[in-house]
C-alpha cells in the first residue's frame, strides 16, 4: 500500500475540494467528476517534441519554443493537461502548499496519457526499461519535507508497471529559482546541476529511460537531465509531465480541450 493512502484515502473524498466520493467514481484520480471536469487536458495536434498543444496558426510538427532551440537532450515528452486552473492549483499545493498526496493524483493523470500513447494498430505501450524523478535539490526537500518528482516518478510506475529507479539521477548543486529566467538563463542555471551516482551507473548504461516531473516550462530540466543521463550511457531518454503551457502565451489561442480520462484513453492517440 502506498505510505500516503494513511494520510488522504483513497476514494473516500474528493483530493481537491473534499467532497465525499461516491463508489468508484473516478477511482484512479481520487477526483470529483466536477473537479476532473475543471482539468483540460492535451488532445488534438501535439508538438512532436514536448507534447505540448500546438497553436492554430503555427503549421509546424513543433512548437514555437523547440524550433528556436537548436535540440533537445530529450527524445521526446508527453504532455497530459493545461497548467491553468484546476491543474497549476494541483501543482502549487504539491509544491508550495505540503499536500503531498496530490502527487499520486497526479501519476494517474500521467498513467492515463502513457497508455493513450499505445500503437493503435498493435497496442504496444513505449517501452522503457525504468522511470526516474526530475531530483530537487537537499535544501527544498528539507524545507518542503519531501521530493515531489520522486512521488509522482514512484507512483506513475506502480500504475503502468515499470520499475522506478531510485536515487539514480541526483542534483550536485544548488540552482538559482528559474521562474524569472527567460529560456536561456534557465539552461545556463542548469549546466552541470546533475549527474548520475557512480555506483549506479551501471543501471542507466544502455537503458531506455523515462523522466517524470510535475511541469514542463521550458524543457531545460528535462534537457539538462537527459544530456546527463545519456552522458553516462542511457540508451536514449524521453521525459513525461503532468501539466504543460500552451503553445503561445495566450491561452485562448490554443485548441486544447477538456475531456474526462475515459474519453481520453478511448479516442487513442491524437
């Protein structure tokens, strides 16, 4: 059983707004249908490389913000709801508000678009041979009492059945707060931040890998983990989110949706 079913039940009240669940009503996200409701998630055309719901007027396979990059460390991210709303409130709870619980709604949020990702001709699910969290550094997880990315990483591979990789990827150096950066300084404030333990090298060498966090800004985290892990022989590396911005900075303009997790998982791949 997961440690933090003792703290906040599982299907007993609604994770957000407390409401009592009736039986087996949105089961896998300890959700409300009118809080599930609230999320939007990711569907429609998607960039080819973040995941992330590509704007009407950009006739691109890729954002705005990975055409300007020259390439990401990353092979590719799935992106599985809007940060807006309902889903940046998950998230600042998680983060900023010690409602560590939320990491397990977010995994099944994560769960839910990884099996969308199957081939819809064969049904075989991306392969990987292990899940990692996105490592914060000592001083947050003494402050805030935990490691979110570690949370979500843990529990989205309890969900979809591949094993989770522990204390593998670990941050050496503490980084400056990225919020103000523009894309470049974030990549700058990054360079050298992780690197693999020494002893556990060997488990990443020739690996398929996925990197699990809470949100996808910019994608240096991700790039600066990935470039990290292939440095040291990962196979390649792919990275998943549960909540990403939109295309262009004006929500409006992206055609993003909101559907329930069974719709999702129904329609397939988009």
């Amino acid at each position: 059983m997961n440690p933090l079913d003792f703290i906040f039940p599982k299907n007993l009240y609604c994770a957000s707004c407390g409401r009592p669940l009736p039986l087996g009503e949105n089961e896998f996200a300890s959700l409300c249908t009118d809080c599930v409701e609230q999320i939007v998630w990711i569907t429609g055309r998607r960039c080819q490389k973040c995941g992330r719901p590509l704007a009407d007027e950009n006739p691109d396979e890729r954002c705005h913000d990975c055409l300007a990059v020259a390439e990401h460390s990353f092979r590719r991210a799935f992106g599985c709801v809007l940060y807006t709303g309902l889903a940046a409130e998950l998230v600042r709870g998680m983060k900023y508000r010690g409602k560590a619980w939320y990491a397990d709604t977010l995994a099944a949020f994560m769960a839910e678009r990884y099996f969308c990702e199957a081939d819809p001709e064969t049904g075989e699910l991306p392969a990987y041979d292990f899940i990692l969290g996105l490592p914060m550094s000592k001083r947050k997880k003494t402050i805030r009492g935990y490691d979110q990315a570690a949370l979500i990483a843990a529990g989205l591979a309890r969900r979809i059945g591949i094993p989770y990789l522990k204390g593998a990827l670990i941050r050496v150096r503490e980084t400056d707060v990225m919020s103000s950066l523009s894309a470049d300084e974030r990549r700058q404030n990054l360079a050298g931040a992780f690197s693999v333990r020494r002893d556990m090298i060997h488990c990443i060498a020739g690996k398929k890998l996925l990197l699990a966090d809470d949100v996808y800004t910019t994608g240096s985290s991700a790039d600066a983990c990935a470039e990290t892990l292939m440095s040291a022989g990962a196979k390649n590396v792919d990275a998943i989110v549960f909540a990403t911005g939109a295309d262009v900075r004006r929500t409006e303009d992206c055609p993003a949706v909101a559907e329930s997790p069974g719709q999702l998982r129904a329609k397939g791949p988009t």
